[in-house]
C-alpha cells in the first residue's frame, strides 16, 4: 500500500486517567473530551485482540441487517480497520456494494462513491484517501467511526459535523440508513446530546453488538 493511503496513526500512545466515570460534558468542554478520548484510543492494549472481535461481531450484524449498499470509512487516528470485513462481505453475496466518503466542500454532507479493494485511490480533503473518479450512490447502512459514544447511543465525532449533516440530508430525501457506531468499550462516556445529534442505531465494539 503507497505511504499516501496507509491509516493514519494518531498521536503517540501514553496513558491517561480513567474518563468513562466522569460527569458528562457540557458542549464547550466537548473539544478536551475529544483530545482525551483520542489519546486512549492510541494507547489502548490488545489493539489486534480488539480489532479481531470486532470484525467477528461485525460481519454477522450486516448479514442479519440484510445489507446490500454499505457506507463505511477510511481508517485514521487509530480507528478499527474495517476495509478487511468490507471486502468479505462485498465477496459474500452477488451485488453487494460499499462506498467510501467523499468530502466536497467544508461544512456539505459527504457523498460517497464505490469502492472495493483494487479501486484506485487518491488523496482527499484532509488529506485522506477517497475513490478516485467512481461513481456516487446512496448506502442504505453507514459504518459509522466513534471517537466516543454514550450508554444510548449518542456519538461523539471530530466535530466535523459531517455524519450529523450527511444523515440529516439523506432523511430528507427519504432515505433512512442504519446507522452503525463503531468504537471501543474504553471510550464509552456519559454524554450529553445535542439538539443535532442523533443516536445510532446499532453499536459495535469488542464486545459485541448492542
């Protein structure tokens, strides 16, 4: 894989204090939450143990949803790698499809445009990896990455925006995908929703489906 499509890494691995226990924050002090969710994320042990259970509960969940136009993520900062589950189910059954997102401009919903393993990939906003010159479609499920996520269901992002915009957007086409968090156990937090925010339906960590 060329340097320029390889996942992110994050920041260096240290060790912070337990926050899963704390108060759950208030807007202002979401962007500190953030930073010490993301440190944990890159510090967490057995990362290849994770990542091997998540797959396994993955997997089945999209086979029991009936999923057959799959939105997911290029993995960065530490995030689960799910293009390796992607690509056994897009060879599981005849006409299955994923897309990767597509960021046009600062501030719009992604679009997401086809993707398997041998796409062509080139650099793009922020400079991650995004097809290159495949077409767009419409997922009927998102994987959807979590820098944190609450007991309900709520996700904390990178404040981008983007996933609350881009699912508001498409339910105001008429389209409703399932939406699918993926995370670990060690960034569950108490979190205070806001008015944009929706939940996901489904959660996926190392410990299962919830």
């Amino acid at each position: 894989m060329p340097p320029s499509q390889a996942p992110d890494n994050g920041p260096d691995a240290r060790q912070f204090p337990a926050i899963a226990d704390q108060p759950a924050a208030p807007a202002n002090d979401r962007r500190a939450l953030r930073r010490d969710l993301l440190a944990r994320r890159a510090a967490l042990p057995d990362r290849a143990a994770s990542d091997a259970a998540i797959d396994r509960a993955l997997g089945p969940l999209l086979e029991r949803l009936g999923v057959r136009n799959l939105g997911f993520y290029w993995p960065i900062q530490h995030e689960f790698d799910a293009r390796g589950t992607v690509a056994r189910w897009l060879g599981g059954m005849p006409g299955r499809m994923a897309a990767l997102p597509v960021v046009s401009a600062p501030g719009t919903p992604l679009d997401f445009h086809f993707w398997t393993p041998d796409t062509t990939m080139r650099a793009g906003h922020y400079g991650i990896p995004v097809p290159d010159g495949t077409e767009a479609m419409t997922p009927d499920a998102l994987l959807i990455p979590c820098v944190g996520f609450s007991a309900n269901k709520f996700r904390l992002g990178y404040g981008g925006g983007f996933y609350d915009r881009t699912l508001a957007a498409l339910a105001g086409l008429g389209v409703t995908p399932i939406a699918i968090g993926i995370g670990f156990d060690a960034c569950e937090i108490p979190l205070v929703a806001e008015a944009h925010d929706l939940p996901m339906d489904w959660m996926v960590t190392e410990r299962g489906v919830r």
